[in-house]
C-alpha cells in the first residue's frame, strides 16, 4: 500500500518561460523620444561653449587674477582690461612648469605671467605672483586656496576681485574661487577668446571637441565630487 502511493506522488513542474504582459514604446512614443533627444543634443551643442566660457565681471573689482598658464594673446587682453578698468593689482597665479626652467629662469607659471606684464610695460609695482604648490590634482582649486592663503596674510584689503581665464576653462575657475571667497569677496570672471578653434562652431574642430569634453567633464569633477569645504 505505501508503495503504491509512493508510485503515485507526483514530482514538481519546471517551467522554463511563461507569458506575460508587457508596456512596449508606440510608434509615436518613439518618434517624440527621438524628437527631445535631438533637441536635447541640439541645445547642449549651441549652449555648451557660452556657459563654460563665461563672462560676468565685476565693475568696482579692485583685483585682476589673472591665471598664469594663459597664452601670451590672452595676457595682452588682461593688460588692456587691467588698464581700463578700476583695479588696483594684478594677481597672477599658476604651478609648476613641465618644461624650460632651464632656459628661461623661472619655475612657475605664475612668475612667467608677472615678467610678460612688465615685459609689455605695466608697473612692476602693480603685478604680483603667486605661485602655486606643485600638486598631482586639483590644481586650479589649488590656486584659489594659495592665493586665499596669500591674501590673509598680506596688507591688501580688497571687496570685489575678477578672474581672467581662457575661454572654457573660466566658469570651473569661477566656481572654485567663489567657494573659497565668497561671502567675504565677491567675485567675477572673464574669459578670453581662445584662438585655437572658432568657438562659434566648436564641434567642427577636433580641438574644440576635446576643450568641450574636458573641461565638461573637468567642471562636473569640480562641481559635486572633488570641492573641499
């Protein structure tokens, strides 16, 4: 008897697949999805460049800072805005230089920027450097810090200070000095307009692919992951 019911037991079903329902994109959902992307695209191709090259100055700035890795075109721009506006003081900043200590005498960008300005006429009295620390990463907030350190220890009392910087690289230096300064100082930036691509049409040039997609990248980095308080 217990073996027949045994013999009757029933093992258990596998199933391999099953059928369901499923939510599918229509034809139409696709064509409007396909729209907003190539909008999305659109926008970000035409609106890109202007944001990361900002400019938005402050008139009653008293301080130019000029960053020293600039390209000598954009060194003569910030002399001619330095001249024409109401600043005191030019401050230029930058690290470490890769290449030709040997030959030209100077270690750092920041001391190469303040001999091209006397070089091109202006006071010397007027231009001071301030090198920044060799660093691995992080560089550009690496000069903000210096200089903030800097200025805490010297005489110059100032409320309002303007960053030059060069076409995209400007609003991440924007960002990072405003943290480190603001509320205390007000700040605001201007970028020069590189000479290596037409920034009109960036995406025609291989370099202006590559600007955009670093510095893109860079100012995110900057943005929410690297800032520190």
């Amino acid at each position: 008897m217990q073996t027949k019911n045994r013999r009757r037991k029933k093992f258990p079903t596998i199933k391999l697949i099953k059928r369901q329902e499923m939510w599918t994109i229509t034809a139409q959902g696709w064509a409007i999805a396909i729209a907003l992307i190539a909008y999305l695209m659109f926008f970000i191709i035409t609106h890109l460049h202007s944001f990361l090259a900002v400019t938005s100055p402050i008139k009653s700035a008293e301080v130019l800072i000029v960053e020293g890795w600039l390209p000598d075109y954009a060194i003569e721009e910030a002399l001619t805005e330095f001249k024409k506006g109401s600043y005191r003081q030019i401050i230029t900043t930058g690290g470490t230089l890769g290449k030709g200590t040997y030959l030209t005498g100077y270690k750092n960008f920041a001391d190469v920027s303040a001999a091209t300005f006397i070089k091109l006429g202006l006071e010397s009295e007027k231009v001071v450097a301030v090198p920044t620390p060799f660093v691995v990463k992080d560089r550009s907030y690496a000069s903000a810090a210096e200089f903030h350190r800097w200025l805490s220890n010297s005489n110059l009392k100032i409320e309002a200070i303007n960053i030059f910087s060069l076409d995209v690289h400007a609003r991440r230096s924007w960002f990072l000095f405003k943290k480190i300064l603001t509320p205390q100082i007000k700040v605001g930036v201007i970028a020069a307009e590189t000479q290596d691509y037409d920034p009109s049409k960036w995406w025609g040039s291989s370099q202006g692919v590559r600007e955009i997609i670093d510095e893109t990248i860079a100012y995110i980095y900057a943005r929410f992951l690297s800032w520190k308080g």
